[in-house]
C-alpha cells in the first residue's frame, strides 16, 4: 500500500455555472499552481467536483494550506492521504488520521464519483464506522460529531481526511475581466478591491500622491498595501500618479468648497485613462455612503460624472465596523491605520460642499485644460509591478 499526500480543493459557485464551468475550473486550477508554484508541488488536477494537488513527501503542509485559504474560488479545502487504495487500506489511513485527535463522538462521510470501487458510499460509511467505533470505544453522532472523518473516492483515486478547512470563496481572479482600483492609503479602499477579486476581477491599482508639497509617506503605503493583496491574484500593477500640479490648477481657478469633489472628479478622469490603456471595464472606488462630505448621494453623482466608465463601490452599504472588521481579516487594517499624508488633504477646503450638483462642478471647471491635465498627469505616473510569491 502506497499512500501519498494531496491537498483536496473543493468549490461552490463554480459547480453552479453550467456549460461555463470548464473555463472557471481551468481558471481556479491556474490561480493555485501560481499559489503554490514555489512549494515544490505537483500541479493542480481537475476531478469531478473538486481539484487535487499531490504533496511530495516532507512538504510543508502549513504552508501549502496558508497559501490555499487565499485562493479566491476555493470555498473550502482539506489536507488528506490517498490514493490506489482497497477498503482494508482505506480503514488503515482513517485510523491513522483520527487515532491522535481528541473527540467523544464521530461520524463516516464517504462520497464517490465515476468509480469501479466495489463498495457504495452508504457501505463504506458503515464498514468503516465500524472500524472506528471499535479501535477508538468513541460515539457515532450521525448529526454533530465532534469528528467527521470524510472519505472521497473518485475514479482510481481514495481520499480520506478530517475536516475541511474554510476557503476563500467567491469566483477565481481573472473570470470577470479587469478593472482599475483607486487605491488609498487608507482603510477602505483595499477592502473594496479585494471583494471585487473574490468576484473574479483583476484589479490594476492607481495612487494619487501630492509630492513635493506632501511626504512620500503614501506611496509607501500604497505599495506595501499592494504587495499585500497580490497574494490574491498574484501580479499587480500600481499606477502612482502624481495629482499635485492639478491641485494647484483647481486652488488657483475653482471655488473653494467645491475642491476635494474637482480633485476626485480629476482622479476618475486620470484612472479612465488608464483603464482604457490597460483594457479595465470599470473603477472602484472605497465609497461608504455618509462616511465623508464628499460621499453623500449628491457627491458621489458629481464625482462619476466625470468618469467615462462605470464606477462600482463594493463598501457603499457598509459601516465603518464592517469595514475596518474585513481590514483586519485581510492583514491591510494595521498598515492602513498608520499615519500619512493624502493627497485629498492637500489645501483641504474649511467647509467642504456637502450636497453639490453636477452643473456646479462642470461650470467650476471650464476654466481648467482638463485635457492637458490628465494627459500630464498619466505621462508623469510611475508603475510598480509586485508579485506573489515574489
């Protein structure tokens, strides 16, 4: 009997997509070979239902699982031993996984797929309970065991493990094309755009720093947070687009009060442009409705209407709570709270518009070359490339 390592990736919405699932399930097995590609594994196969990575012996399985829980598409996975094996080997594996693990009770999950096994799931979970119930003196409980031990057989192959660990979810980065992600050194923004990677896009990321007249502070910022979400899609292309010569144009020729909504308005305009470089359908912004002056309803109107794409706003029903909570599960909230100076802070008006309309900012800009300023703009960006694994 040879038993053999393998991580058992299962997935939830994609066995939800019909004649399209073949392409997410191609994308899902692309997304963990890049995951894991410098762990020394096999690479990802598809089965039906599920996809396994075979593990080398003495491969670090901690870190084959910590790089699995970030793989968006993955609802969840487990660490098993298997592979060509009959029942009596089967019992041997299932004793070894549960003989150390401390639990009162226990159940037998046994699944099987397309396979020649001389024995159904129903015989298997009985045969094998018994098996159990007498090396161990343990419980059976059918409806909440302490311990499930699950067995997956699928063509040749026999997979037995205990416990499945919770995935990433969502759809795999890349299925649902690219957007550009307007990226903050704040906490917000990195929220949003990880939850539009969990919907399957790739994000492209733009920082609007104010250098010369703030520190780099930001932009530090930025691409540490940058280099923190690769981890989901494994490149990212961050824009750092300086915003300053604009500002000083708006300070000089436009209202006051009206000054962080033409600096935002400036920003989609800059980030259009590079999404259309880049093939990016839409932006993302870190909006929660309410949160600041510049996003209320009227607000957010004003800022769109300068984009010439959709602008999509993942956090724009969510507290501050909510926000901060997905921050910390992410690993961003700690660099995110970090003190730095933003470019909207930059001759930051005393009262700031709260509810502007469109036709106020539009006529607050005609004195402005907004043409000139983007295409200046984007000429003067500078672009940083990050990678996971690096």
């Amino acid at each position: 009997m040879r038993v053999r390592g393998f991580a058992v990736v299962h997935y939830h919405e994609i066995g939800l997509k019909g004649r399209n699932r073949s392409f997410f399930e191609q994308a899902l097995v692309r997304n963990l070979a890049r995951a894991t590609g410098d762990l020394g594994l096999a690479r990802p196969r598809r089965l039906p239902g599920r996809i396994i990575i075979e593990l080398p012996e003495g491969a670090d399985r901690a870190a084959v699982e910590a790089r699995l829980r970030d793989v968006y598409g993955a609802a969840n996975f487990s660490i098993a031993s298997g592979g060509t094996l009959d029942l009596e080997s089967v019992y041997e594996v299932a004793w070894e996984l549960v003989r150390e693990r401390s639990f009162e009770t226990f159940a037998v999950r046994a699944r099987r797929t397309q396979s020649p096994f001389p024995f159904s799931a129903r015989e298997i979970n009985e045969k094998l309970g018994t098996v159990l119930l007498e090396r161990s003196g343990k419980r059976v409980n059918l409806s909440a065991p302490d311990l499930t031990c699950h067995v997956e057989i699928v063509g040749d192959l026999v997979f037995v493990y205990a416990g499945r660990t919770p995935g990433a979810g969502g759809l795999p980065v890349g299925v649902s094309g690219t957007v550009v992600a307007l990226l903050s050194a704040g906490i917000d923004s990195p929220v949003a755009a990880a939850r539009m990677m969990r919907r399957g896009a790739r994000c492209v990321f733009v920082h609007f720093h104010s250098q010369p007249f703030t520190d780099a502070s930001s932009v530090r910022r930025a691409g540490e947070i940058a280099g923190m979400l690769a981890r989901f899609q494994h490149d990212v292309r961050l824009f750092l687009v300086p915003l300053a010569p604009a500002q000083q144009r708006i300070v000089a020729a436009c209202p006051e009060s009206l000054r962080t909504l033409l600096y935002r308005r400036m920003m989609v305009r800059i980030a259009s442009e590079i999404a259309g470089r880049e093939g990016a359908k839409a932006l993302v912004t870190g909006d929660s409705l309410g949160q600041v002056a510049s996003q209320t309803l009227e607000n957010l109107w004003v800022v769109e209407d300068a984009a010439s794409l959709p602008v999509h706003r993942p956090n724009l029903g969510r507290d501050k709570a909510e926000i901060i909570a997905e921050a910390q599960a992410l690993g961003t909230f700690e660099v995110s709270s970090a003190p730095c100076q933003e470019a909207c802070v930059l001759f930051e008006p005393r009262r700031p518009a709260t509810k502007a309309s469109v036709a106020q900012a539009r006529a607050a800009e005609e004195s402005l070359d907004l043409t000139r300023l983007v295409a200046d703009s984007v000429a003067a960006s500078e672009t940083r490339t990050y990678r996971f694994p690096a």
